[in-house]
C-alpha cells in the first residue's frame, strides 16, 4: 500500500485463531486475496457494492 492513495477493503472477523505461516493473525484483517486494492483499479468492484447497498 502507498501513502496518499486510496483503496477499498475488505476486512474479515474470525473468532478463531488464523495463522499466516508462523504468524497469528489478528481477529479484524485485510485478506490481500480477496476483492481489496487500490481504488482506481477496482472501479467495478466499487460499482458492484454500491449496487448491493442501494438495493436494501
């Protein structure tokens, strides 16, 4: 990630204990696998939440 930029995340809850390797990840965290990244190269991912949340 760069400073001054601006990204869309994800961000995932586990109550169980995650690891990444050797690391314990914490309960709240951004799965860099998933939909996140940098705002100008999701534009159809933020189209497509936009929808989801116009739609309640």
């Amino acid at each position: 990630m760069d400073t001054g930029r601006r990204y869309l995340l994800f961000v995932s809850h586990s109550k169980t204990v995650e690891m990444a390797g050797s690391e314990k990840l914490p309960q709240d965290y951004v799965d860099n696998c998933g939909n996140s990244g940098a705002v100008d190269e999701v534009e159809a991912t933020i189209t497509r939440v936009r929808g989801l949340s116009e739609s309640r």
